[in-house]
C-alpha cells in the first residue's frame, strides 16, 4: 500500500515537471519574436535631427508604425512651423496615403480635420492643398475610409469661406454627380450639396445647385434617390419658402410614390420636418392626402416603414392638426389606437392562435414603443379632457404590454401624461401601481427618473377637488411602494435601489407620517444594518433623517432618536457604528446647528473611546465639520467636551494610522477661524437661520395639529354627552306626575338648552386651544353674575341654572374662557351670549312660549334663591 501511494506522487510530481518543461517550449517563440539589432538599427533616429528633417526621413524610410506617428502629430508640426510643414511634409503624406492602409488613412482623416477647423493655418495659402488631399481620398475603395474623408470635407465646410467652397468643392462636385461615377461618388455629392445650400444665397442655389439636386432625386439607384431626398430640408431651407413649394414640393410628392421603401419613408421624414414652411391650402390638399395614402399602405405592406411612420407620428399629427377638419382628426387617432395594439391580437384573442416569426414580432414591438414614446403628443393632439373615453385603453395596454421595452418606455413619460391629466390624474392611478409592481426592474427604473414628481401629482389632486383624492389613492400606492422596494432589494441591481431609497424623501410630502412611521421607518434601520452595499446604506440613512426631520409627533421623532442611538451610535458592530457617523454627516446638511447639537453631537463625540480604529480614525477626519457646528458662547460646554476628545486622541492614542490623522486635524481646527473667508460663514449662518426657521415652523404646526385634535376630542365628548342628556330629559316627563304645562316647560326648556349647547360645541371644536377648568375662576364668576346681571339676563340665567344642567354648563363656559383674551371676565359674555340666543327664540314663539317661560321663572325662584344663599 505505502509503495502504491509513493507510485502515485512520484508520478504527480513528474507530471508537474513536464508541464513546467511544456512552458519553456512556450517561452521559446517569445524570445525569437523580439526586434533584431537590425531592426533596431532600422528605427533608431539621429538625434541631431529637427522636428521637421526627422517627419520627413520617417515618412520617406520609416516604418508604419512611425509614419502613424507622424501623421497623428501633424497637427503640432503645423503649429510650430507651418510654412516648413506644408513645403516638405504635407507632400510626403499625400505621397505616403496611396499606399497607407485603414488605420493610416482614418490618422489622416482626422488630423486634416483638426487643421482644417483651427486657425492655424492661413485659409489662402494651404488650403488648396490639403482639400486636394481630402478630394482625392474620397474614393476610397474601402468604405468607411471613404466616409472618413466624407465627414472631414463636411466638418470643414463650416469653416470655410464661401470662395474656397465655390472654387474648391462646388467646381468637382459636378462631375462627381454624375450617372457615370459610382454610386459611392453620387452619394457623397448628395450630401455635400445639402451641406453647402446654407452657405449661400437662395439665387445661387436655385442656379446652381437645384439642377444637380434634380438629376439626383431621378437617379437609377434607389440608395442615391433615398440620400438625396433626405436633404431636401436643407435646400429647402436655402432657397426659401416660395421656391420651396414650387420646385422642393413636386420632388417630395413624386417621391413619397417612389417604389423604394426607404425613398419613401425619406419623402415621409423630410414632409414632417418642412411642415411649418407649408400653407393651409398646401396641407390641406397636397400634405394630408399624401400622408393618408402613405400610412394606410404602410400599415397594409410594409412593415418595416411603419417603425419609423409611429416614431414621427406624434409631430405629424401636431403639425397639420391645425388644418384638420373633425373627420380627419378622428381618422389620426384611431390610426395611432390601431399602431398601439399592432401585434397583440393573438393575445387579445381577436385572431386565431398563430405562430409570429421572431422578426416580425420584434418590429411591431417597435412600432408599439414608438407609440409610448408619443403617447403625451397624442393625448395633447385628442384634448386631455377626453383622455378617459379616447385614450385611456390605449394607455393601459401601454402599460401592460408583454414587451420590456415598451413598458419602459410608458414609464419613462407617466410623469408627463400625469401633468396633462391635471384633476383627473386619478384615471391612471391604477397603472401607476401596474408600473411599480412591474416584474421588470428595467421599468421600475426608468420610472424613478421623475417618480418624485410623479408621486407629488398624483397625490395632490386625486379624485376631483376635494382632500379625499389623497386618502383615496394612498392605501394602493404604499403596498406598491413597498413591493418595488423589497424587489430592488433582492436583485443584484444596486444602483435601482439606491435611485428608490432616494426618490423616498419626497414620502413626506405624499403619504401621512404615521404610514411613514410604520412601513418605511423600520425597513430604514434594516437596510443600514444588513444591507452590503454602502451607497445603499448612505442613502437608507439620508431618507431616514429626512423621515425625522418632517415628522410632527414628538412621540415618535423621540422613539426614532433613541432606536438611531441604540441601534447605531451604540451598535455592537463597529459597522453600524461607523454608518452613524455617515448619518451625522447627513444630519449636518438637513438639520440646523442647534438640532444636531441637541441630538447628535454628543453620541457622535463619544465614539473617542470606540475599541476599533476604523471608527476613530472617521471620527478624526469628521472634527472639523463638528467643530463647525458649534455656536459660541452658547454650546462653550460642547466646545470643551471636542477638545477633551481631540487631546485624548493625542494622548492614548496607539494606532499609527489615526495618530497621523488626528494631527493633521488639530492644524486644520487651528486655521479653521483664520482662514476661512467671512463672506462663506455669513452664507452658513443665513443658511442654517432658515433652516431654524423651518424646524420652529414645523413645530408649530405639530402644536396646531395636536389642538385641533383635542379640541375635536373635546368636541365629540359634548356631543355624546349631549346625546346622554337629551336622552335622561326625554326620560324624565314620562316618570313626572306633574301637569302638561309643566311637562311643555320642561320639553321646550331643554330643546333651546341643547341648541345653545351645540353652538358652543361647535365654536369651540374649530379652535385649536386645549380646554382647561378653574374653580376658584367659576366661583368668582358666579357670584359676579348673580348680583350684577339685571332684568332678562337674570331670568336667562335662572333658566340656565338647573340642578341637572349646571356642572356640564359651567365646564364649557370654563374651556370657552381660555380662548378669550381675557380670561378675568371670558365667562359672563359666554353666558350672556348663550342665554340671549335663548331668549330670542323664545320671542319668536308667540305667546305660549311667554306664558310658559313665566311658570318657569315662578316654579324655579325658590330653588334659585336657597342656591344663591348657599353660594
């Protein structure tokens, strides 16, 4: 057995060899490939050589690779010395260019272009020759280098005088237009006749350039016929409006009937960009039949036209809508409605069950993303208005299509149909939440480009006018919210989740704190202290401080300061200890100075002491911006608990790392008074006072929300015991033996009772100011009433004072005072008002009410009187 193991790692170990040996066969070719002494003799230079002498040997005996660099350099030759360049080097490279192969010919290209457009060179005196060079070079028989000299001759049109143009390319460009060059040769003049119609005056265009521009739209080739037509627009242009309908039109028309496809949809693309040269009258007789004609052939036969007829569909439609009649009006939209469900019959179940080929499928997916890309154009073109009844069908399958892309698309203009939609934005709620749950992160994606001000539109005016359009739609958006964050959670697409988290600071500002609180503000804490990617976890906390900072519940702004304190500042893992410095830095920026002292500063010092020194050492390089946010003489006691942590770095620190750090900070906490410009700290304090402006803001607006909630406690409390009282008093008559008149008395008395009462109810719930009582205060008053109210205010009063309604009277009258402005005499005009309003419905009652307030007045004088006494 032991021989059989050392049989098996001897043969390992001459395996190994062998393969070792196998590598110095491998190195072998290496080491043949590099350069000779020959060769390197070959490409050594002389020194003594000047720029130019030294281009003019490598040109002339160099290798490729140095000819390269010379030609690529030729633009700095030209710099230094240009009279010497283009006398001995220029002609060595057009020497150099009939033999140069791509790479060369494409260096040349270029580095002719960058001479051409700078003012280096003296347009009079080198110009010929190097738009000789660029002349000849376009007939390239490689195509992209032909192309590359294209783009050359046309970006260096536009530095060009008109002479150099006239003589230099106009003068060639005849011969090269025609039938006997190549194609190549035609297409080139195609579009250098486009390039040059701006350059000169419309007489000088119609004499000598429209005749080469109509031997090209009637040219054999359908490619030239096609290049031609598309730069129609730029003649157009050059020759002005009326010329342009009486020469440019004719051509556009007779092509737009080309048997081409492509010469076709030219004739298309060109039309939908000259239409604003066009009159009513030409639109409308010659524009409309045309584009009619054009789309109904496209739709039947060609496919391929149809992707780029529904990319220009919405200008199309935008620029002959003025000329519309309602017939025709109707027949655009229900094409565009048509274009939209391109493809997808076999899955409405409008056709039999059928196989598409992957091609064909791929060009109405196209033509339907096109059509989301126009969507907003169309729904301006059919009136906002009629959004439901004309385009909201076409929209929801927009937004449920089975493409990616076209989903991505609607989702990347929601925010502009939310905008048209105005009032009515609750129509596409629903599809709001399609896109957010959508199984694609690609469509989440692109929906967070402008999800924030897609979120605030459709939360502010909801369903019609009123608030309930908020409360409506939150209940679904919150779920979606939630379900697109845990999936961009779950991928590996970090930066999505990232753009989530923050497009969340606008939650605030769309949905109540208290769902805030509840669905969000935990999965905050979550992501800070599990998730692996930083910029996720930065921006976790940047929305939880921006959660804080717009919470009005004191209760709950505490419970998020202590979790952040227990959870982070004081975590058992120096990781989360190190994301609460991260928060600080954020709090720094959103928070004023006194609020981060107050609740931040203090945690954060403490961190001194932390056993690890990636902790400290961030605490070190943060001194100065906490130093900064100190306020003298008002936080001396913080200013003194930062030095006490500054020279306890300096004193017991051991790491190497964070010694180097925290002297380099001590220097900067010396300079920072010094150094810093004045203009820059009054821009600080200006800031951080609105800031301060804004928290004492939002605090008041947390103590007006709590009153009015009391005060609504408060009031549903008297309406209910108003409920209890009314009932006990409708209970009393039945058990009384007593005569009808006293019955009616009673009756009537608690009828006006209870009305007074619910006015009071009323005008006190609408006050935001917490109701308080006052013994001594109602003791006081009751006596000042009962000696000095006279006539009909005593006997209201004594209507008033019943033994059953006088505590809960007097509760109201007491929370009635302390929304007076003088609470000394607040109550007695409460009880006055009261008892006036009571004592004018009982005038309005006649004379029965007279009589019967009379029999009330007698019956409750004894009772009153023994009261009185004992008060």
């Amino acid at each position: 057995m032991f021989v059989s193991k050392m049989t098996l790692n001897q043969s390992g170990l001459f395996g190994q060899i062998d393969d070792l040996q196998d590598l110095t066969f491998i190195e072998r070719p290496i080491r043949r490939s590099l350069k000779s002494a020959e060769e390197i003799d070959k490409l050594t230079v002389d020194e003594d050589l000047n720029d130019i002498e030294r281009a003019v040997y490598l040109l002339s005996s160099g290798q490729d690779v140095q000819r390269a660099s010379v030609i690529v350099n030729l633009p700095i030759l030209v710099r230094q010395n240009p009279a010497e360049t283009f006398r001995r080097v220029v002609p060595k490279v057009r020497e150099v260019l009939h033999v140069a192969g791509v790479e060369m010919q494409l260096a040349a290209a270029s580095s002719f272009l960058t001479i051409l457009q700078d003012d280096i060179v003296l347009i009079q005196t080198h110009t010929h020759s190097i738009l000789q060079i660029v002349l000849l070079n376009l007939d390239h028989r490689e195509t992209v280098v032909s192309n590359a000299w294209l783009e050359t001759l046309l970006a260096a049109i536009d530095a060009l005088p008109k002479e150099t143009i006239r003589q230099e390319i106009l003068s060639p460009l005849v011969s090269k237009a025609q039938l006997s060059q190549s194609v190549q040769a035609r297409l080139a003049s195609c579009r250098i006749l486009g390039k040059v119609a701006g350059k000169f005056d419309s007489s000088v265009v119609k004499k000598d350039l429209l005749p080469l521009v109509r031997s090209l739209c009637q040219d054999v080739e359908y490619e030239v016929r096609s290049c031609m037509c598309r730069q129609l627009e730029n003649i157009a242009r050059g020759i002005g409006l009326d010329h342009t309908k009486a020469v440019v039109l004719p051509e556009l028309v007779e092509l737009a009937r080309d048997e081409g496809s492509t010469v076709r949809l030219a004739a298309f693309d060109t039309i939908i960009n000259l239409l604003e040269m066009f009159d009513s009258d030409d639109r409308t007789r010659v524009i409309f039949p045309l584009v009619k004609t054009f789309c109904e052939k496209c739709f039947k036969a060609d496919e391929a036209v149809l992707a780029s007829l529904s990319f220009q569909y919405g200008k199309l439609c935008h620029g002959l809508s003025a000329c519309f009649t309602e017939e025709q009006h109707l027949w655009f939209l229900e094409f565009y409605k048509k274009l939209c469900f391109l493809g997808l019959q076999h899955e409405n179940g409008h056709c039999e069950s059928q196989a598409y080929q992957l091609e064909l499928e791929n060009k109405y997916a196209m033509v339907r993303r096109n059509c989301a890309y126009n969507f907003p154009a169309m729904m301006l073109f059919a009136d906002p208005n009629h959004f439901l009844s004309e385009l909201y069908r076409t929209f929801s399958s927009l937004c449920n299509d089975p493409e990616i892309s076209v989903r991505r698309t609607a989702a990347e203009g929601f925010h502009e149909v939310v905008k048209l939609l105005g009032p009515n934005v609750h129509y596409v709620h629903k599809e709001l939440m399609t896109l957010l749950q959508d199984d694609s992160l690609e469509v989440l994606d692109s929906l967070l480009n402008h999800l924030q001000d897609t979120l605030e539109l459709a939360t502010s005016r909801g369903e019609g006018v009123g608030p309930e359009s908020k409360l409506v739609s939150v209940p679904d958006l919150v779920p979606a919210l939630v379900a697109a964050e845990q999936k961009a959670a779950s991928s590996l697409r970090w930066r999505v989740h990232e753009r989530l988290l923050h497009c969340y600071a606008c939650l605030p500002r769309v949905v109540p704190a208290d769902q805030i609180y509840f669905r969000f503000l935990q999965r905050m804490f979550s992501i800070i202290t599990t998730n692996n990617v930083l910029p996720v976890q930065k921006e976790a906390a940047r929305t939880l401080c921006v959660f804080l900072r717009y919470n009005r519940k004191q209760e709950q702004r505490q419970e998020i300061l202590t979790k952040i304190m227990q959870e982070l500042a004081q975590g058992r893992s120096y990781w989360n200890r190190l994301r609460y410095l991260d928060l600080c830095e954020i709090a720094m920026e959103l928070f004023s100075k006194s609020y981060f002292c107050k609740h931040f500063l203090i945690q954060a010092l403490e961190l001194v002491s932390d056993p690890v020194a990636n902790v400290r050492y961030k605490l070190c390089h943060m001194l100065p911006r906490l130093r900064s946010t100190i306020r003298l003489p008002a936080d001396k006691h913080l200013l003194q608990q930062l030095e006490f942590c500054v020279r306890k770095l300096l004193c017991r620190e051991k790491d190497k790392d964070v010694v180097a750090t925290i002297r380099k900070i001590v220097l900067e906490l010396d300079k920072m008074e010094i150094t810093e410009p004045y203009h820059k700290r009054h821009e600080r304090d200006l800031l951080d006072q609105k800031k301060e402006k804004e928290e004492a803001l939002l605090l008041e607006m947390e103590m007006l929300e709590r009153q009015q909630s009391e005060a609504k406690l408060v009031g549903e409390k008297h309406t209910d015991k108003k409920r209890r009282d009314s009932k006990t008093g409708l209970s009393g008559p039945k058990g009384m033996s007593g005569s009808t008149s006293g019955a009616t008395l009673s009756t009537s008395a608690g009828k006006e009772m209870r009305k007074a009462k619910l006015a009071r109810s009323r005008s006190l719930s609408s006050h935001p100011t917490t109701p308080k009582m006052s013994n001594s205060s109602d003791k006081t008053l009751k006596v000042k009433e009962s000696g000095s109210c006279t006539g009909t205010v005593k006997s209201s009063m004594l209507a008033v004072n019943d033994d059953t309604m006088r505590p809960h009277h007097y509760t109201v009258a007491s929370s009635s005072s302390s929304l007076s402005p003088t609470p000394s005499t607040s109550s007695m005009p409460v009880l006055i008002r009261s008892n006036t309003s009571s004592s004018v419905d009982h005038r309005g009652n006649g004379g029965k009410d007279t009589q019967s307030r009379k029999l009330s007045i007698q019956r409750k004088s004894n009772s009153f009187g023994m009261q009185s006494g004992r008060e």
